[in-house]
C-alpha cells in the first residue's frame, strides 16, 4: 500500500477503495503524509476546485436532553456546567441568520438539544425559517434530532435547504456510545428527510475510542446513506461527560482521516467540524486539502476561533469562500 496517487486515480475512476486500502490511508506513516494530502486533494479540487463552503451554527436550545450521548455536554448523563435554555424565539434566530449573512456564510444551521423537538418548538424554527428565506439568499440547515413525517413535511415546506443528523459512530460501537437511542433510529431519519426532498447532512465524531475499521465503517455506511454533507468532528472531550479525559487523536491521523473520507466519498461536501481548533492545531489549513468545507464561529458548548481568523487562513491558502450574498428582494 501507499500508491497514494494511484488510490486517488482509482476514485476518480469511479472504483472504490478495499478495506485494506482504507485501512493503510489510516495507517499512512506520518512521512508521507504530504503525499497522501496532495493525492486526497486530487479529489477534492476535481469536484470543488479551491471552493471552501463555510457553516455557521445557533445552539437554539441548549442542555435539558434526556439522551444518554457519552460525548455530550448537554445530555442527561453530563455534569458539565453548560448554558441551559429552552428553545429561543424566532427574531433571535432570525439575527442569528443575519449575523451569518454578513460573514459570508453559505449555510446557517439551526441546531437543538433533545431528542427531538416538540411540536411548538418546530413551529417556531419553522416561523424563523420562512423569514430567513425571505430576506436572505442562504441555506437553511435543521438539526433537530429524531423527526416525525408530518415533521419533516413542515420543514421543507418551510424552505429547509437540509437536515443534519449524524451517525456519529459505525453501528458496532453505537451502544459504547449511547443506548438511548439506537444506530437505526439515527438512520431512519436520515431516510425520512431524504423521502421529503431535503438534502442529508451526516456525519461522525471520530476519537471515541472506536478502532479504525469502525472509522472505515462509518464511512461507507455514509456512502451508502448518500449523505450530500458530512460533518467530520474531532472529540472535543468535556469534563462530566462519559468520555472525559479521551484523548486519542494527533493532528496527523486527522488528517488521515479527512483523505479516507474523501476518497470514500470522493464527491459530497466534507466538513472539518467540531473539535478543528483543539485537534488539528497549526495543521488546520491542511485539512482543506482533503475537505471542502468548514464551520466558523462557536460550536454548541465548545468555542471556535475567531472568524476572521479562518477568513485569513482561506485567504493564505489561496482558496475562495463558496457563497451567494445577494439579498433576497421583498
């Protein structure tokens, strides 16, 4: 293994990668590195050139989840000392949306706590969602957990563009994780918004004591799903959570794991998400070699840094911000 430029031709081939291939993209010594990034970004400048989307996230509910997540702050399990609030009213999501607007973000994702929302708190992300779509031309992202049909039906006669819902982990380590909830529920409503025409948004959290067949497994059970958007984090482990004290990642298996990522999936919009900042370090400009996508500003409970900071490191990478910023007219 380690024809890395041979593996990228394959991709763009059309073959897909053995287990043994994936797994030696993971197994890269650290040495060669630069070679598997410039064949991973092979692949991802064929399909989005120097194109790099930027996400911005509102925590519109935060805390007061009665999931059993081992990774989150917000979950009935945790004893970390987060923010709690109930679901914020439409004119604050709405300035949120504005505020991202303005920092030329692509996609404004409107994410919160819980299982899965209640119908008032739907009505009001979906009062906010219609007035974003009026004033600004952007994309809506939902992330609200487990959804009803009639659910996803409000929401994409609302203007949701998509619907994030991660896998978070392969089915064999999703009980080490959680058992609140099952690997199916998870992906049973990645179908269901799938049958409603909004586009799916999944994604993982890698350092969760999963091995690296499971890293694997969780990529291509998102080849499978046709996620457009896949969110990959990087566990930010939280004290008074579950999975407190993890920390199993170096930035250069991040970035192998970013490569794996794009050759499995070599066409969809790979986004460094949660856990960038703290895990890739002074190696974060070199993940968008590999992905095409990126948040910016803070996370749910987690901060990021500052945005006119990624601003700049796009800019020294010679890579251009993705968006469309003309004003809706009214």
């Amino acid at each position: 293994m380690g024809n890395w430029n041979q593996i990228a031709q394959n991709v763009l081939n059309g073959m897909e990668l053995t287990d043994e291939q994936a797994l030696s993209v993971l197994d890269c010594p650290d040495e060669d590195i630069l070679k598997l990034l410039h064949s991973a970004y092979q692949v991802r400048r064929h399909y989005y050139g120097n194109k790099v989307k930027l996400n911005m996230i509102i925590n519109t509910k935060s805390g007061l989840c009665p999931e059993n997540c081992g990774y989150c702050s917000q979950s009935i399990v945790s004893t970390a000392p987060i923010e709690k609030y109930r679901m914020l009213d439409k004119d604050t999501i709405v300035s949120g949306a504005k505020n991202a607007h303005d920092l030329n973000v692509g996609t404004y994702c409107i994410v919160a706590s819980g299982r899965g929302p209640s119908n008032r708190e739907l009505e009001q992300v979906v009062s906010a969602v219609k007035e974003i779509k009026d004033q600004y031309n952007m994309k809506v992202c939902a992330c609200l957990g487990l959804l009803k049909e009639d659910q996803a039906v409000k929401l994409k006669e609302a203007g949701v563009d998509r619907y994030n819902h991660n896998i978070n982990t392969s089915e064999e380590h999703h009980e080490s994780i959680t058992t609140s909830h099952t690997y199916k529920d998870r992906v049973n409503t990645v179908e269901l918004i799938k049958e409603q025409g909004i586009s799916p948004c999944s994604g993982v959290i890698i350092g969760m004591k999963e091995t690296k067949q499971d890293v694997v497994n969780m990529a291509r059970s998102l080849k499978v799903l046709d996620a457009d958007s896949i969110p990959v984090n990087f566990l930010h482990a939280i004290d008074g959570t579950p999975l407190q004290g993890v920390n199993e990642l170096d930035p250069r298996y991040c970035l192998k794991v970013l490569c794996l990522m794009r050759f499995i999936n070599p066409s969809k919009e790979i986004r460094i998400s949660g856990g960038r900042e703290v895990n890739l370090r002074s190696l974060q400009p070199f993940g968008l070699y590999a992905a095409n996508s990126i948040f910016v500003g803070d996370y749910l409970t987690t901060a990021g840094q500052e945005t006119n900071s990624d601003h700049q490191m796009l800019e020294d990478l010679g890579f251009e911000v993705d968006y469309v910023k003309e004003t809706v007219e009214s």
